[in-house]
C-alpha cells in the first residue's frame, strides 16, 4: 500500500468515524456529544468540541513523531467536514482555533507514546 493510499484510507476511516459518532451516538441531551480527552494510544480517538466545532482527531507513530489527522465539523451541521494531517515531533502540540477565543490544543507525547489534549 503506497503512502498516498494510505493517508486517503485514514482521512476516509477518520470522515467516515466523525459521521458515525454523530449519527448513531444517543447523548443524554441533543447538544451533548461523546468527549474523551486522552492520553490515547495509536489510533485511539480523541474527541471533543471547541467552540462551535466537533473534533476528532487520532494519530501514528512514525519515527518518533505523531502524524495526527484531525476531522472537524460544525456542531449544528455535520455537513462541510474538514480534516488536517500534521505531523510532530515529540513534545510539540497543535492548536486547534474556533470562533472567538477558543482553542483546542494536541500534544504528542515522548516517542510518540500518546496523543493528548492539553491546556
């Protein structure tokens, strides 16, 4: 399997978990969705929402990095879905902004152990 297949086959199973999640999860109320922060291990889940937005994102490790995909999506309107592959080195994090001030931050952690939301 060639890298660009792959990327295109975890950015598909990504898109196609953040559907899933949102269509068959039955939240106690309609405006609360499944959240877990991490630490998680290699294509583990983190899910959450920052301001307007539901996030999921997961990772690989490669060479001590975290290659991390992230899909995200308006709380209101699962349609119009967008996704972002980064990779980083250990220790460094990825902010993720959404309306206003509010902000999602991700750090890989030594070795590309865990992937977690930090503040």
């Amino acid at each position: 399997m060639t890298s660009s297949t792959r990327i295109q086959l975890l950015s598909f199973a990504a898109a196609s978990a953040l559907v899933a999640l949102t269509a068959t999860s039955v939240p106690a109320r309609s405006d609360e969705r499944p959240v877990r922060l991490g630490p998680v291990g290699p294509d583990e889940p983190i899910m959450t929402t920052v301001g307007n937005k539901n996030v999921i994102a997961f990772y690989r490790p490669v060479d001590g990095h975290c290659d991390i995909y992230v899909v995200t999506c308006n709380r209101n309107d699962d349609s119009g879905a967008q996704q972002v592959r980064v990779s980083l080195r250990p220790r460094e994090s990825i902010h993720i902004d959404a309306t206003g001030n509010d902000t999602l931050n991700l750090e890989c952690s030594e070795n590309a152990a865990t992937l977690a939301v930090v503040p």
